[in-house]
C-alpha cells in the first residue's frame, strides 16, 4: 500500500467515519510523538535545551528560547 492509497481511501471516507479516523490519527500521532521525546529524553538529546532553558531562567532572561 502506498501513500497514494492510503490518501484515496481517506477520500472515500465518510464524514464519521472520517471523524473517527482523524480522532484515531490524532492519537496515534500524539503517542508517537510521546514516545519520541521519551527517548530523547532518556539519551540526553534534550540536556542542552534543558540546561539553556535553566541557565535563561536562573538569569532572568526573557528571550524566546
């Protein structure tokens, strides 16, 4: 199947049942998205934006980070 497929099987779609598969997207998308940052977290691809966002805060710097 390919993404050619998927978008005119979307077309296809109902209007409920094209609600229930944006809200199933949505959460699918949403627990990738969780899961992503998870193991960014968990291999320090985060510290150095965790540790400019502390340094800004402690230093009482407003910019946008």
């Amino acid at each position: 199947m390919t993404t050619e497929d998927i978008e005119k099987a979307v077309e296809l779609l109902t209007p409920d049942e094209l609600a229930r598969f944006r809200a199933w997207f949505e959460q699918f998308d949403a627990q990738r998205f969780d899961q992503a940052i998870a193991h960014d977290a968990q291999t320090g691809r985060l510290d150095a934006f965790a540790e400019e966002a502390l340094n800004a805060y402690r230093t009482g710097q407003t910019r946008d980070l």
